[in-house]
C-alpha cells in the first residue's frame, strides 16, 4: 500500500462516526444471509460466521452506542426497541443453535433474516436520526472508535493504540 492510500484509509478512519461503522456491518451480515437464503438450504459454515459476527455486533453496539441514548429522553424510547429487537435476534439464534434438524434452523434462520432486516431499517432510520440530535460530532467519532476498541477486546485482539478507552457506560435500564 503506497503512502498516499495509507493516509487516506487513515483518515477515513479517524473520521468515521458510530454509523459509519454500524452500517458497514449491517452490509456484510446481510450480504451472508443473503448467499444462505440464495442456496435455499442451511450453510452451517456461512451461518456460523454470519451468527458469530452479529453476536458481537449486538453487544458491542448495546455497551457502547445504545447505552448513550437510552437514558435521554429524546432518544429513549426507540432504544428500548431496539434493547427488544435485539433479544430477538439472540433468542432465535439460540433456537438455530439448538436445533439438530437442518429443516429446522433454516426455517428459523428465514426469520432470523426478517428480523434483523427490520431491525437494520429502524435503527438505521429512527435510531440514527434520534442519536444525531442527541450525540455531538465528537461523540459520534468517539463512540465509533470505543466500538472498534470493544469488538477487539471481545474478540480478544490488542486494541489500537491511536483509540482511547472507553468510559464505563450507564447500565441500561430499559423499564
Ligand atoms: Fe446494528
Ligand atoms: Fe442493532
């Protein structure tokens, strides 16, 4: 890689907010459900890699993204749906891993895929447009690099050392 690309991906980085990150994500997960629901039948190597990616994602979106917002009022009440439909996607995916039936998991996987297509619209629609009001630009860079720093930590990798450490959030209290 040639100087000036380094720069730029560097600087793509250092720039990108929370959504940025979240969306490319939302992208590669619905692009490997895509490739299962084309072959009509359960790929558990796609699956398994597709479920592990968004297992993360999930957690790490809830510590360091959602727990902002759910204690405002401006933002709250989109959060705990998303707290919710997040629960879903975890249980139905508990179900696929429990299931020994192929007929089974892909029929729940279909679901799977509707849910978290739904979910991906609310929160790329209602959720970003709440945060927006309620996080400065700063905190969107921010929050995007404690992203990184707790995907990393979850998949137990060094964190980047150009990051700073998150700060311990809120518990989340979605009653
Ligand atoms: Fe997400
Ligand atoms: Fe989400």
């Amino acid at each position: 890689m040639d100087e000036e690309m380094k720069k730029e991906e560097e600087s793509i980085r250092k720039n990108a907010t929370i959504y940025d990150l979240l969306k490319l994500e939302h992208k590669d997960v619905k692009k490997l459900f895509k490739q299962i629901l084309d072959s009509e039948s359960f790929q558990s190597n796609i699956y398994n890699q597709a479920s592990k990616s968004l297992a993360i994602h999930l957690d790490a979106e809830e510590k360091v993204f959602y727990t902002q917002l759910i204690n405002n009022r401006e933002s709250r009440s989109e959060t705990i749906e998303g707290f919710e439909e997040h629960d879903v996607a975890r249980k139905i995916m508990k179900d696929i891993d429990d299931s020994t039936d192929n007929d089974v998991k892909f029929a729940k996987f279909k679901v799977l895929t509707e849910v978290v297509s739904q979910h991906v619209d609310d929160e790329e629609g209602d959720i970003y447009r709440k945060a927006k009001k309620v996080l400065s630009k700063e905190q969107e860079q921010e929050i995007a690099k404690q992203f990184m720093n707790e995907k990393m930590s979850m998949m137990n990798l060094p964190s980047s050392p150009s990051a700073t450490n998150p700060q311990p959030s809120p518990t989340p209290t979605p009653m």
